[in-house]
C-alpha cells in the first residue's frame, strides 16, 4: 500500500513520539540501576546519571542478603501466586453463568457487581469486617478482600459471550456438564483473556501495601512493599551494625537495588504473556 506524503509524517512523528514517551518510563530505572551498581563516593557526589561509575555489587549483595528483604519478598510471592490463582478462578467460575442468556437474574447480579466499581463499604466497616472473620495479621487479609475485581469479571464474561454457542450446544448432546464445557471447551479458547487479567491481578497484588497498613502489624508478615516504603521514607537501610555494608556501599545504593530488586520480578512475567495481552484486551473492550 502506497503512504501519502503526510502519512509518512504522521508515521514518523508518532515514532518519536513512542519513543520520547518509552524514554521517560526507562530513563528511571537505568539511572537506579546505575546507581546500584555505582562505588559511594560517586553515588554520594552525584555523579551518576545512567552509566555506572566504579562497578561493583555490594547493594544487591546487602539488599539479597538481608533477612528483612528475604521475608517480604517471600511473602509478596505467596500473596501474588496464590491471590492470582484463586481470583482467576473465582472470576472464571463467576463469568461462565453470566455470559450465558439462559441465566436467570443474570442482569440483576452484574448490576451488583458493577455497583462495587463506584460504591464500596469504606475503610472503616471493610477493616471491621475483616477483623470479625479473624484475618487480621494473617497474608489472607492481602488476598481474600479483593479475590473479584469486576471490570476483569466484565472483560472475561465478554470473552466468553464471543465464544459460539453451537460449542456449547454440542458439548451439552453429548452429556457434558457445566463444569468441564467451562473448563475444556471455554478455558482453552480464552488464553489471551486468561493471560491479560493474571496480568491485572498479579500486579495488582504485588503493588498492594495499603491492606497491609490497614490489616498487618507483624513485621514478619509484611510485603515487600512495605519494606520499600520504609525503604525510602528512611525508616529502615543499612544496620548500624553491619561495618561491611556501612564500609562498601551508601544508603541511597541500598534504596536504588531495594527498587530494582522489587520491581524486576513483576516485570519478568510480561514477555510470557504479552502476545495476548492486546487481544484480551480489545476482545473484552468490544464484544458484550
């Protein structure tokens, strides 16, 4: 296809665009990495910008050897894999009833659920009701509050609405029930809607520290965020007593790793699922 001289523009102007605007989401971490990996004395003169001055590895050293760091970490693994297991299946088991139009009160039940996006019980009662059911200082007050988000019950209930029904019709001649047309037929089909929303949980749960604040007072019991909180607020860095750490690195290197070291992990999981990622998402958006 032939391009006019202004869709040649256009094109290129929207390239230095993207890339203007990719630049200012990377430029951070390259400057924190950097950071990590530079010696003191060029952290503590300011002389990194994004190349490393004096390599060396101690920040990582000290923040994966840090017990404190070692526990959060843990814990915000645990939160993660299984809030973002239980609430796909929550979500998965919620969308297949009402995605069919045979379904009775369907309307009304969605209608609650959205209703949640705009209106909740607020902090006080949600905290009262989870204090009542004793999670309070448990890792299930970080994942059983917000097991259903709805926009990702919509967008997986649109995928399955654009799902045929003859496969399903011909699913149910053959004396298949709900629970394996849902788990053979539906589930294979939707990958990319599956693969998108982990995407949303999984961040989400990872991200999370303000339940934490509401809900855990343990410090064993903490996530990773919360530890970066303090992190950077200057609440918690090097031990006084760790010479070697006080001796071969500063305080704003530590924070730098503490950064890269939380965020990486989360990030690893986009390549796995990003070639679904844009189709889950525009299939929820359009079909319903």
């Amino acid at each position: 296809m032939i391009q006019t001289n202004g869709e040649k523009i256009f094109g290129v102007l929207n390239y230095v665009l993207l890339t203007l605007l990719s630049l200012t989401m990377l430029l951070p971490f390259i400057h924190l990495l950097a950071k990590a990996l530079s010696s003191e004395a060029y952290v503590l003169a300011k002389d990194i910008t994004f190349w490393p001055i004096g390599l060396q590895f101690n920040s990582f050293n000290y923040v994966l050897q840090n017990k404190q760091f070692l526990t959060t970490f843990g814990n915000s693994v645990f939160i993660t894999v299984v809030g973002t297991f239980l609430s796909l299946l929550i979500t998965m088991l919620s969308a297949y009833p009402l995605s069919k139009q045979s379904f009775p009160a369907k309307r009304v039940i969605l209608f609650l659920y959205v209703l949640t996006m705009f209106f909740s019980g607020g902090i006080i009662p949600t905290y009262l009701v989870v204090k009542a059911i004793g999670l309070t200082n448990t890792l299930w007050a970080m994942i059983i509050p917000g097991l259903l988000a709805p926009f990702n019950l919509i967008l997986m209930r649109s995928f399955f609405m654009s799902i045929p029904d003859a496969l399903d019709e011909s699913a149910r001649m053959d004396g298949a029930s709900n629970t394996r047309i849902l788990f053979t037929i539906y589930l294979p089909l939707s990958m990319s809607s599956i693969a998108t929303i982990t995407m949303f949980y999984a961040v989400g749960y990872w991200n999370n520290f303000f339940s934490a604040m509401l809900y855990i007072t343990d410090r064993n019991l903490m996530p990773l965020q919360i530890y970066l909180k303090s992190i950077i607020q200057n609440e918690s860095s090097v031990s006084v007593g760790d010479i070697e750490a006080l001796l071969n690195t500063s305080p704003e290197s530590i924070r730098a790793a503490t950064i890269i070291c939380a965020v990486v992990p989360i990030l690893l999981i986009y390549p796995f699922l990003q070639k679904y990622f844009v189709k889950g998402a525009l299939v929820g958006a359009v079909k319903g």
